[in-house]
C-alpha cells in the first residue's frame, strides 16, 4: 500500500484555505445586512432567513470550491 502524504498535505491546506476564504465571506455579507444574521436565526428562530442563509453558504461554497478546483 502506497500512501500519498503529499496528496493529504495539498488537501488539508485547500480545506483551510477554502474554509478561511468561506467564513470570510460569510462575516462580510453578515456585515452587510441591517441587523445580526446569527442573532436572528438562532434567538428569533427566522426560519425563513436561516433558509436563505443556508443557500447563500452553498452559493459561496460552489464559488469557493470551484475556484479551488479549477473548473475549465
């Protein structure tokens, strides 16, 4: 068995920087909105914005990933 550290090296140092490149972007678009994203979510139980927020993660995570990858 052959194991690739190399391979494992590259993928945790995407992981980070993928993960730093998502919460950033996250806290900038939290920053944008009027009020607290968090705080409106978890205290207020908005269930529709949790919702929105949820598709704008995946948003930004296709972005991020793709960026990452390096779609053709």
């Amino acid at each position: 068995m052959n194991f690739n550290f190399g391979a494992l090296a590259n993928s945790l140092v995407y992981t980070v920087i993928g993960v730093a490149i998502f919460w950033l972007a996250f806290v900038i678009i939290d920053k944008l909105t009027p009020y607290d994203l968090w705080k409106e979510m978890v205290e207020e139980k908005n269930m529709a914005l949790a919702i929105v927020v949820g598709a704008m993660c995946l948003g930004i995570a296709i972005i991020v990933g793709a960026a990452i990858h390096g779609v053709p």
